[in-house]
C-alpha cells in the first residue's frame, strides 16, 4: 500500500496547482511512466516469444555497425535507468526505498533491460524496424522531457550528477529513435535458402508489396506506396509494375478461407439454413473488427475538439474581463487541438482502409464462388439463373456488397456518435437539448419510409437491369445475324423499350426519393438546432443565462459532428439495402443446384491398370479391358422431368470404336450428355476409366490463339502437336496465316469457319492423349474429302486414336463399316448394339441404314451426310494431305500409345497458364485493351454536361449556392446574437438587442431558405440532369455499337463491350452525377469556410496560400498515378467478364477435359490482377487524404492561435474565435474531400470517356 500512497505535497494531479500546465511528481513518476513501461514489458516479451522462430536470413544478418551502435545506446539508457535507481536508494535509504518513485524506477529499469533483448532480436531477425520501439522511444522521450522539466520547475540541483544522467538518457533515446528510423536495404530481405525456384520467386520478391516490409510510421501514414507516385511521376503506370498483394490479402488466401467458411455453413444446413451474410464475417469479419476500433477512437477524438473548442472560448472570454487567462492557455489548447486532428485523422482513414480492404476481400470471395459455382449448376438452375443475371451479380452485386463495408460500422457508431453529441449538448445547454431530440424521434418514421421506398424502388431497378442487360446480351451474341438480316432497329427498339418505360422512369423515381432525403439531410439538423435554441431561448437562458459564445458555437460544432450521421442515414439506408438485396441474389445462386459429381463413376485408366491390354477388338466379354460401361442407364434434364434416355445398355473397350446412330431427335446428343455428367441420372449407373476427351457438335473456342485452344493447359511436345495438325488436315490453313498457329483466333473462333472450328476442337482432343474419346458427330461441319482424311488418320482404325475408346456420335453412314461396334438409339431409347457384322447379319435397322446410305466405304467418299457423295481420287487426298510431315504420317500411321502421356503446363503463382513454349510473333486480332494516358479533356466534361442539358446545370449550380449560402448566414446571425447577449451582460449599451421572436424568426426563415433550395437542386440533378444524360449516353452508345461494321465484334470481347453497358453506364446513371454533386457541394463549402475565418480573422488569409499551395502539390503528384491506376483497374475488370462469359459458352467442354481446376486458377489470377489494382488505388487515397487532412489540421491550428493572438491586440472577441475555429473544424475533412472527390470525379469520367470511345 506504500506504492499507492504520494509522497509529494501537490498530490496525484495530474495538474498541479503551483505551476502553470506542468504534471505533479506523483503522477508522472507513479502513472505515467509506470503505465509507458508496464505496456513495454508486455508487449516486448509476447514479441520476443514469437521471434524465437527466426525467418530463414542468412548468417550475420543484421548484425553490423548500425545494430552494434543501437545496442550500445540501447545500454546506456538501460545503466542510466539503473544510476537513478541506486540514486533513490542512496537518498531515501534502503528501508525507505519500497515508495512509488523507487519502484517505478525499477520498472522503468526491468522494461529497458527487455528492450535491449528486443531490439537485439528485432535487429537480427526481423526484416523492418521493431513497431514496439518505434513507439516506445519517442513517448518515453516526450515523458523524460517534462519530466526533466518539472524538476527544473520545481528546482532541482541542476549542476549535480544526476540531473547529468537523466539529460544523457533523453539524449540517448532520441538517438535511439533516428537510428530504429533508419531503413533496412531492399538487398537484405532474403529469399528462403532452401527455395525451388529461385528465379521464379526472385521475381515475385522483387514484385512484394513494400507494405510488408514498412515499419509502423511507414505504414500509418502510407508512405510505403511513394515509389510508385515517384514512378508514376515520370511515366505511366504499367500493369507489370504493380507490386503483388500482401499474402493474406491476396486471392488465393481469402478464397480459400471463405470456400471453408460456406462449406460449413452448408454442410450445417444442407443448404436449406446457410447463410451467405454469415459466411463472409467468419472469412472477414477480424479485419473488420479491427476496423471498428479504429472507428471508436476516431468518434471518440472527433467529440474531443467541441470539449476543447469550449475551453477555448472560455479563455476568449476572460480577454473581456479584467482578469485574462495566461497566453500560454490559449497555445496550449490550439496546439491539443492540433495534435488530436493529427491523431484522429489516422485513424479514420486507417479505419477506411480496413473497410477497403474487407470490401475487396469479399468481391474476391464471392467472384470466385460464383464462377466455380457456374461451372457446376445443374440444368434446371442454368435456366433460372441466365447470363445476364449472372453477369448483374458480377458487375453490379458484388460491387454493392463491396461498397456497403465502407458504411456497415455506421450501425452502430450513427447512434453512438448521436447519444453522445446529445450528451455533451446536454451539458452544455441543458435540458433544452431534448426538444432537439424530439425532432431526431419524430425524424425517424420519416427516415423508415425512405428506407422502404428507396428499397422497392431499388429491387424493382435491379430487375430492371436485368431484363435490359439480358437483352443487350443476347442481341451482341447475335449481332451477325442480326446485321445480316438488317434486324437493328427492332432489337434496339426491344433494349431501349426497357431502359426508357422501365429503367429510367424507375430512375426518375429513385431521384425524387433521393431528393427527399436530401431535404432532410439539411432540415432535421437545423430543425434540431432550432428547436434547441429556441427552447433555451425561452426557457433556460432566464436560470442559465443569454446564449453565449460558448453556448451557440460549442453546440453548432457538435451539431455539425451530428450532421455526419444524420447526413448519411440515407445513403447509409440505400447502401445496406442494395447489400441486402445483393445478398440475397447471390445467396441464392450458391444455393443453386449442382450437378450430381456422383452420376458417373470415375476410374483409373484401363491402360495403367493392364498394361497388356490386347489390340484384339473382338474379345468383348474382357471386363478388365472395358473403358466406358452403362448399365440400366435412365436419365432426364431436371428432376421433375420426362426421361429423355431409358434403358441405355452398353460397355466399349479400352482401344474400341463406337458408332452411335439414329435419326434427328433420337437422344445421340443426350446420349453424350449423359456421358459426360450433364444429365441427371435417374436409374443405373456409367463407369468411365481414365481421362476423357470431347469434341462437341458445336466447337467452343477460346479466345486464344490456335496453338493455345489445342494445347488446351497441356504442354507443348513439337512432334507430337505436329502430328495432329497434319492429321486434323489443318497445315493448309496455318500456311494462310503469317503468324501461323500463333494468330489469334478471336472470341467464340469469330474469324474461322465452321469447319476450321471443328478441326480446332477435334485437334484439342486428339492432343490430350485422353483415355476416352466422346466425339459428337466431329465430322458434319467438314467437306467430304476433309472428312475422309480425318477419319482415315485420326478416328479409323488406322488413326492416331486407333489404340483408343471413342465413342463416335455420327450421320455418316458409310464409315459405320470401319467402326468396331455399333449403337442404334430411337426415341431415347436403345434399339440395337453389337459389332457390325453381327448388326448386318440380323438384318435390323443398322443393316436399312448401311444398306440404303452406306454404299461402299472404300471406293466413295462419303458426305457429312446420309446421303453417298462422289468418289474421290487419290490426288485429291493428297493434296489434303500437304506436307512431308503428312506423307509420314501416311506410311508408319503409328498410333498415339507411342508417345509418351500428355503433361500439363505448369500454372505459374496466381494461375496463370503457361505460355506456348514459342518465340513467333503473334498475329494479334483481339488487340489489348489500351487505357488512355493523361487527364480527362475539357471536351468529355462539356460534352457529358451538354446531355445533362445546361438548363438543368444551372438551376442545380444556383440552387447549391442559395442552400449552403443561406446555412452560413444562419452562423453568422447566432454569432451577432450570442455577441450583442455578451455585450448587453457586460453593461454595452451601444448594442441594440432586440427581441427573441425577432432573432429566431430570422433564422428560422434562413433554414427554411435552405431546405427548399436543397429540393429544387436535388430535383434539377436526378430529374432533369441525370435523367437525360442517362438516356443520351445509353442510345448514342447502343446505336454506335450496332452501327459498327462486323470487324468491331470479331476483334472487341463480348465481355468488354458488356462492361460498357453494365458497370460504366452504371456510372453515368449513378456514380458520375453523385461524385460532382458531392464535389461541387464541398467545393462550395470550403470556399465559404475560408471565407469565413478570413473575414473573421484578417490575418488567416497568411495561412491560406501556403495551404493551397501544398493541397495543389499533393493533388498533381496524386493525380498522373491515380488516374492511370483507375484505368488499369478498368482494363483488368474487362477480362474478368469476358472469361467468364467465355466459360459460360464452353462448360461441357471444360468439364469434360477436366480443367475446371485450370480456369479457377486462370480466374484467381485475372481478380489478383484487377484487386492489385483496386487495393493500390485505394491505399493512394488514403495516402492523399491522410496527408490532405494533416495540412487542413493547420488551418485549426493556425485558426486557434491566430484568435489567441488577436484577443492579445483587441482585434476579436470570443464570438469571432469561436465562428472562425468552428468553420476551420468543419472545413478539415471538407477541404481533403474537396480534392479527393475531384480525382473521383476525373477518375468517373474515365467511364464515360471509355463510352465516348465506343460512341
């Protein structure tokens, strides 16, 4: 208990009494300092403890001069701390050392002692500076300096020893602190030493986001991201110079876990119980804990400046007595105030950040769930959930989603920051705070019928994205026989039916319900205001006295601060319902029915399992050697559906062929359905050995080049890829082409023909050296003589796939001869099997169709159809042959089982397939998306007002500046009201003072001014404005893309001219009018704030252009980067679309060739390189705000101190101190607002700008 007790006569404090703003002994010995090195020693050891584990550096690391120099201050402050004790212990006695100052002392000497063990381990075995000491060393330096102070104050011997040693250890601390700044090289962040590819993680080690490595200043103030500004500086920003996401944000990471978290949630609820909501937060809800701590202190020191701001003033208001307060009052207020907007600012915007962050990691998760879940959904959710529904949920859901973290926290910290504006206004002003709170209760049906009006109007706007967005899908997917047949206006007229009756009459809707909550963004805080005043007008201000300085200024801060969540309820409303609803959608298509990965039994290869398996094709019975078995097979599209196949029998041998015929309708295609896993099955069951291989009736192609769509992921073996071109008769096509192979074959194979399609696909299968081939009808888009030689070299029993199981859907009837077997399928059902011979010598339907098409194999050259085509000579099929390449091919005619197995290329960190081993030139058709390089011209902005219509610009322009006009003159007639109550008390009769009635009257027809001018303006800008942009980008567009010639939709993505329709016309509809509303309202606002402080203070206008003159540097060396970012974001967002879109069109065949794996990697890798992106433009804006935020922190600063000295000359008085400080806290966020919302208007328009390109 002798600890607790305080030896000194000025007691705990913590001010003392006997001089002005210093600390008692008591509390800087027994709280201050003993709180700084408790902290120390907890957090240091728990550090140590997990740096026992040391990283794999290489010997000697860390340890040069710096480190030794380090541990030698590191010491002396450690041997200081030690003198000072054995000091204490030598004055008081050793009986008597068991007080507060010895044993703080001693905890002060045990922390150090830690410390130097610390920073010994940070040093050797950490690759950036020590966060814990960084922190330690300047605070503890701060604490020895008014320690130091207090004993000069109280005075102590300052020519004795010890007064020396203390001096020595705040010296050496500073030290200490310069060095543990001092950055490491970039060379000593070694690589493991036991890496596998050196080079290949040489490369990604250089690409590492330098965020890991920052230390804690770094990283608070975002100065890890400056290279990149410095780069951006000299030239444009490239993709390739994007440094990758930190490990636990990247993809990869945050897919897995949130794959884990559904999974849970599924296997909990079979699907019926799950919950998508709670899903994210067990992937991301940490972080966004995290966040919300930030957001607490942030509230906390946000309502810590109107406590100050009050002090201020009541240090003003001595200077009108005759016993002013000590200047230094006044400086030490302004500079709290000053050092508490450095503070909160970091951690808004850190609180940002982690929200940004959360957003983006759940934009990760959710794209990479729906584009696994599209992979798999079963027949009857494909037809629920088209195209374009998925599509809205890609480029307008998620994005909601992600938005909606930014305000989620707002939940609840809107109602904290309310009760606690209430409480503080209640101590200032009384009781009379509660009518202000009657208008916030009566506000809140208000605000709920918003909220429900706005989602209705919102779910009704989503499905009316849909329908618009489906259509405009199905119309570019048709575009060339939509040209062909001059079929433009009625499919345009479809589209713009939708977006005019539907879409923006909804729209229209939307706006009014906006404008309304606009109206009482303004309203419900002056009401609240009013209602306050008013109250305390006439009631209090009889007992408690006049309204003051403090008591309007104080109040109009907090006010101001109440503003914040009752300014963004509305937004904050529409955000989480567009969440919600996002939710919902997306929940149910995870939801979705997948296909049933139990319909067929997946076995190993016959091959490896019997090695030795015959080449005989007769001997059927050999169980061991069947590759694809159907035993009762009975199956159907949906479940509640007709059996489309019934009672389907049959096995196929490892190395047979398979013919399946029968006429149009009799299930061949379902057949192959059924095989590959497509079809639901409802009785029996298929076994499949071994890899499969499918080439479809109608060939998906990728957007690739040849080479890639016939590798297909695999890797590139010369000899054999040369092989298959010759025997898939494609040689003579390459010779075409300049790039041979490498040429680009375009989306869906624009530029080929339906046989070069077909020869492509059958190439890709034939490359796989799969164990089954599914071929469905491979040769109907293919000429007779083509067709001949296909079979001969690649399907016939002399083909590549002689040693093979092919199961061969065909309408060629004379090659039925040189198949092994044969299947006859009529109405869904199996009518008859067997070889050949046996089937011809039955006489049943196989021996009428050989007979009546089949003419004779050998001497005709059959056509793609039933029917005999002429014979062809031996010339002719040379000539189809080509090249030497093919002559060999003729002659050995060796089969695939003579190469080795196919391999697939190696898939590099984040996916990305493997590049075809070549060093040809490409011949590009689909050229790369170009992002344009400089600021957005004057012309986009002219033009994108000229369809707002300069009419509705200016009502909106007048209607801003009479609202925000008319709130400051409201301040400024508190001001002439508080000043003539203070100068009626202190006996001025030069100061006429009218009525209560009077002055109320006054400001109540000022905010009544101002409501109705935030209708008219809202109104002008979402019912004339936004309404007739919307419509004349949309058809200008629309009519430029179908106007285009067929060359634009061979060489232009589906999925990029589907952005331009989905998310950038969604940012001329909402994000482009909302940015430059909000813009033009800051803009407009700071300039009246300055206007403000510098009429009130004449001597501010000093500080203005230094300020401007930094906001206008940060602005420019923010801008050339954020700019070029924002349009690599948009260009990496495209491939996401379009490979999905791309997927979309070919999923059997993924499936099929089992790549699913493959393009969820390939899509992992387009999300990192579009969230590489998104994460580094979000970080420079917190890099520009936080430092637009710490510069406006002067204009406080600057504004507090210059009050205080103008109250020394007799040029203010506490009304005019108060008025300017109050607008120069208002005006701290306002003026980063101000430029960071003018990079997001610039950043918006890249949007319309990439619209203007197509128009």
């Amino acid at each position: 208990m002798r600890y607790m007790s305080c030896p000194n006569r000025e007691g705990w404090g913590p001010w003392s009494k006997e001089r002005e703003l210093d600390l008692t002994p008591c509390f800087e010995h027994g709280v201050l300092m003993p709180l700084l090195n408790t902290l120390l020693l907890l957090f240091a050891i728990r550090r140590i403890r997990h740096l026992q584990t040391p990283l794999p550096l290489p010997a000697g690391y860390g340890k040069g001069a710096i480190c030794c120099i380090k541990l030698l201050l590191a010491g002396v402050v450690a041997v200081t701390a030690g003198l000072e004790l054995a000091h204490l212990v030598n004055k008081q006695g050793l009986l008597d050392s068991g007080n507060m100052f010895t044993a703080g002392q001693f905890l002060q000497l045990a922390a150090l002692c830690v410390s130097v063990i610390l920073l010994y381990y940070e040093q050797t075995r950490a690759r950036h500076s020590s966060d814990i000491l960084l922190l330690y060393w300047p605070i503890a330096w701060m604490a020895s300096l008014v320690m130091l102070r207090t004993d000069w104050l109280v005075g102590s011997d300052h020519s004795s020893g010890i007064w020396n040693v203390r001096c020595t250890s705040v010296s050496a601390i500073a030290a200490l602190f310069c060095l543990e700044l001092w950055p490491r090289r970039t060379s000593e962040y070694m690589l493991p030493e036991n890496s596998d590819n050196d080079d290949e993680l040489g490369v990604d080690m250089a690409k590492s986001a330098p965020e890991e490595s920052a230390n804690i200043f770094s990283r608070m103030s975002f100065s890890w991201i400056s290279p990149l500004l410095v780069l951006g500086q000299h030239r444009p920003i490239e993709e390739s110079d994007l440094w990758k996401l930190p490990t636990k944000r990247a993809p990869l990471s945050v897919v897995e876990k949130f794959d884990a978290s559904w999974q849970s949630e599924l296997d909990k609820g079979q699907g019926r119980a799950s919950s998508l909501l709670r899903a994210l937060f067990n992937t991301h809800g940490a972080l966004f804990a995290i966040a919300g701590v930030f957001k607490l202190f942030q509230d906390l020191m946000q309502f810590a400046q109107p406590m100050l701001l009050a002090h201020l003033i009541e240090f003003a208001a001595t200077y009108a007595t005759d016993r002013p307060q000590p200047i230094s009052h006044g400086v030490f207020y302004a500079v709290v105030m000053f050092v508490c907007q450095i503070v909160l600012t970091v951690f808004l915007h850190h609180y940002n950040q982690l929200c940004m962050v959360t957003g983006i990691n759940a934009k990760s998760s959710l794209i990479a769930a729906i584009y696994k879940k599209a992979l798999w959904l079963s027949n009857e959710a494909r037809q629920e959930n088209t195209t374009g529904n998925i599509i809205t949920l890609f480029s307008v859901d998620i994005q909601n989603i992600s938005n909606a973290t930014n305000t989620a926290h707002m939940v609840w910290s809107s109602p904290f920051q309310i009760i606690l504006a209430i409480y503080l206004l209640y101590n200032t002003l009384g009781w009379s705070v509660f009518a202000g709170v009657a208008v916030m209760v009566t506000a809140i049906p208000i605000n709920g019928w918003l909220a429900k009006r706005m989602k209705m109007l919102y779910v009704a706007q989503m499905k009316n994205k849909e329908k618009r967005t489906t259509l405009t899908e199905e119309a570019l997917s048709g575009a060339k026989v939509i040209k062909l047949y001059a079929w433009e206006r009625p499919f345009l007229q479809r589209i713009q039916h939708v977006r005019e009756s539907l879409e923006l009459v909804m729209l229209r809707k939307f706006g009014t319900a906006y404008a309304l909550g606009g109206v009482s963004v303004v309203a419900i805080p002056f009401l609240v205001s009013f209602m306050t005043f008013l109250i305390y007008a006439t009631f209090d201000g009889v007992s408690h006295g006049p309204l003051t300085a403090k008591r309007v200024f104080v109040p109009i801060s907090l006010f101001n601060l109440l503003k914040g969540p009752l300014s963004l309820l509305p937004s904050f409303i529409s955000t989480q319902i567009e969440a919600s609803v996002s939710i919902v959608r997306i929940h149910k298509l995870l939801n979705s029915d997948e296909l049933d990965s139990d319909c067929i039994t997946r076995l190993g290869s016959v091959r490896k399992l019997n090695p030795a398996s015959g080449s005989s094709a007769n001997d059927l019975n050999e169980e061991a050697d069947v590759a694809v078995h159907v035993n009762n097979g009975k199956f159907h599209w949906s479940k509640n559906g007709p059996v489309i196949l019934d009672n389907v029998n049959f096995s196929v041998r490892s190395n047979e062929h398979l013919a399946v015929v029968g006429r149009v309708g009799s299930g061949k295609s379902s057949l192959v359905s059924a095989l590959l896993g497509d079809m639901q099955r409802k009785q029996g069951e298929i076994a499949i050995h071994g890899q499969v291989a499918y080439a479809p009736q109608q060939p998906w192609i990728m957007n690739a080049t040849l080479r890639d769509n016939i590798l297909f992921g695999l890797k590139y073996d010369e000899y054999f890829y040369n092989r298959v071109i010759d025997a898939c008769a494609l040689r003579p096509d390459l010779a075409i082409y300049s790039a041979g192979d490498m040429i680009e074959i375009g989306e869906k194979g624009i530029n080929l023909s339906g046989g070069q399609k077909a020869r492509v696909s059958l190439a890709r299968a034939v490359y796989s050296r799969a164990d089954v081939y599914i071929l469905d009808d491979p040769l109907s888009a293919v000429d007779a003589h083509v067709g001949k030689h296909l079979f001969e070299h690649v399907l016939g029993p002399n083909g590549l796939l002689n040693s093979r199981c092919r199961i061969h859907i065909t309408n060629a009837i004379p090659y039925i001869r040189k198949c092994d077997s044969v299947l006859l399928l009529r109405d869904g059902m199996q009518q008859e099997s067997g070889t050949v011979s046996d089937l011809m010598e039955c006489h049943g339907e196989v021996y009428k169709l050989v007979s009546e098409y089949g003419g004779n194999a050998l001497s005709n050259t059959p056509d793609s159809t039933p029917s005999v085509a002429p014979s062809i000579s031996s010339t002719s099929l040379t000539a189809v042959g080509v090249n030497n390449g093919s002559n060999q091919l003729q002659s050995r005619r060796p089969s695939i089982d003579s190469l080795p197995p196919a391999t697939s290329a190696s898939i590099q960190r984040t996916g990305q397939l493997q590049a075809s081993d070549t060093d040809g030139p490409r011949d590009v058709l689909i050229a790369k998306e170009v992002s344009a390089v400089g600021r957005v011209s004057l012309s986009s902005y002219t033009s994108y007002l000229r369809e707002c219509t300069w009419g509705g610009v200016a009502v909106y322009v007048v209607g801003i500046i009479f609202n925000q006009g008319m709130l400051v003159l409201s301040n400024v007639w508190l001001k002439i009201w508080s000043s003539a109550n203070e100068a009626h008390e202190n006996g001025d009769t030069r100061v006429h003072l009218h009525s209560i009635t009077f002055y109320m009257s006054v400001y109540a027809m000022l905010g009544l001014c101002a409501a109705v001018a935030s209708f008219v303006r809202y109104n002008a800008l979402w019912e004339v404005c936004v309404a007739n942009s919307a419509r004349a980008t949309h058809n200008k567009m629309l009519r430029a893309v179908f106007r285009s010639p067929m060359s634009y939709f061979d060489t232009t993505p589906l999925g990029r001219i589907l952005q331009r329709f989905s998310k950038d016309q969604n940012s001329v509809d909402q994000r482009i009018p909302l940015s430059m509303a909000s813009w033009s309202l800051n803009m407009l606002n700071v300039t009246l704030s300055l206007t403000v402080i510098s009429v009130s203070l004449p001597a501010f206008s000093v500080v203005i252009i230094p300020v401007l003159v930094l906001f206008s540097y940060c602005r420019n060396y923010y801008l050339d980067t954020s700019r070029t970012l924002k349009r690599l974001d948009s260009t990496t967002r495209s491939p996401i679309y379009a490979g999905f879109q791309e997927m979309l069109t070919g999923v059997s065949t993924i499936r099929a060739f089992g790549k699913s794996d493959r393009f969820v990697a390939e899509n992992l890798r387009r999300i990192d390189a579009n969230q590489r992106c998104h994460y580094l433009l979000g970080s420079l804006d917190r890099w520009l705000s936080i430092r637009l935020e710490w510069i406006s922190a002067f204009v406080v600063f600057g504004a507090a101190l210059l009050g205080v000295v103008s109250l020394l000359y007799g040029k203010a008085d506490a009304g005019l101190v108060g008025l300017a400080v109050t607008y120069a806290l208002q005006s701290t966020q306002q003026l980063s607002y101000m430029l960071r919302l003018g990079c997001d208007v610039e950043n918006n328009m890249c949007d319309y700008v990439r619209i203007q390109e197509i128009e």
